[in-house]
C-alpha cells in the first residue's frame, strides 16, 4: 500500500491519498500524504457505519478534501495562453496542462521531468519545464513540500546570491503556493 500510495502521489496532482484495507469483517481507514500515514484502528464494518460513512463522505467531499492539489489547476479550453504553452512546452494532444500561481505570477505545467516515488514520505520534489506568458519564455518549476518552519529556498538562493556565490541560478518567483 505504501509504494501504491507514493506512485500515486508522485503521478498525479494530490495532496494526500485515501484507502482502506478489508479482511473478513474488520477494515481500516488510511490516509497517506507526504508527511506519513494515518490509519485506523481495526473496526467490524459489517456491524459499524464507519466504512458507509466514510464512502458518504469522501463522496459528498470537494476536490481539495478528497486530496487533489488544487493549487495546480486543469487549464480550460479557451483560456487565453493555453494553445502557446502547449506549443512551447511541446505538449501532445490529449495531454493536460495545469497553470499555476506562485505568489503574484502564472506558469503553465505539463508532465514532470524529474520525480522520485521511492520514499513513502518527505520532500516529494519534481520539476517541471514551466512556460511563462508574461516573459514568453520557459522556465523551471520546483515543486516541493517543504516543513512550514524551514527556510524557503527562495530565502536562501538570495542569500547566496548577496554574498556573491558563483553559479546560483536566478530565482523567478518563489513562495508557498496555496
């Protein structure tokens, strides 16, 4: 359940992934985000309504508390740089794009190019190939879950950078997207 879990984190655009195990007449309820896993006592659901309502609520649940990542948004038809970011970031017909906001800026995202799923928890980093429409160029995109008390790498790469640090890469944007 846990390499399960990690793909599936790795591969689609979520926060957290909900699942539940059965043997006979006992179930647990798990909850895997990039932080670890949270998982139920034992629990008969054949004589509990706790696996019923669970299913009723993960249901009636929006996107966001059913786990996807809402920060990265499926771009509708129409939108005004759609057709120019797939063309820059060579996207294929029947593949998404995802805009993304990061502080007061936009990219547009496909697939990521760096990924790892072999760690059930941590950092989850991938990068993606970003095309930025109001500079009309492509750019780099980290994503990263990172601990609320560490510093940002943004915060750091400027440090690097005032003490005159060679070979740092310029920083576009940076922040916690929400």
């Amino acid at each position: 359940l846990t390499i399960y879990s990690s793909i599936v984190l790795s591969s689609q655009q979520r926060t957290r992934v909900f699942s539940f195990c059965v043997r006979e007449h006992s179930a647990r309820l798990l909850c895997h985000s990039r932080a670890g896993f949270l998982v139920t006592p034992s629990f008969d659901y054949v004589t509990t309504p706790h696996l019923r309502e669970f299913f009723w609520r993960y249901t009636h649940a929006d996107d966001a508390e059913r786990g996807l990542d809402t920060t990265m948004q499926s771009v509708p038809e129409g939108d005004d740089h759609a057709e120019e970011a797939k063309a820059k970031l060579n996207v294929t017909a029947g593949n998404p794009i995802f805009k993304v906001k990061v502080e007061n800026k936009v990219f547009y995202i496909s697939e990521p190019f760096i990924f790892r799923h072999d760690q059930p928890i941590g950092r989850g980093t991938r990068c993606f190939e970003a095309y930025d429409p109001e500079h009309e160029r492509l750019v780099l995109l980290k994503d990263t879950w990172r601990h609320s008390e560490y510093r940002s790498e943004g915060e750091i790469y400027a440090e690097l950078l005032q003490h005159k640090v060679p070979n740092i890469l310029q920083v576009v944007a940076e922040g916690d997207v929400r």
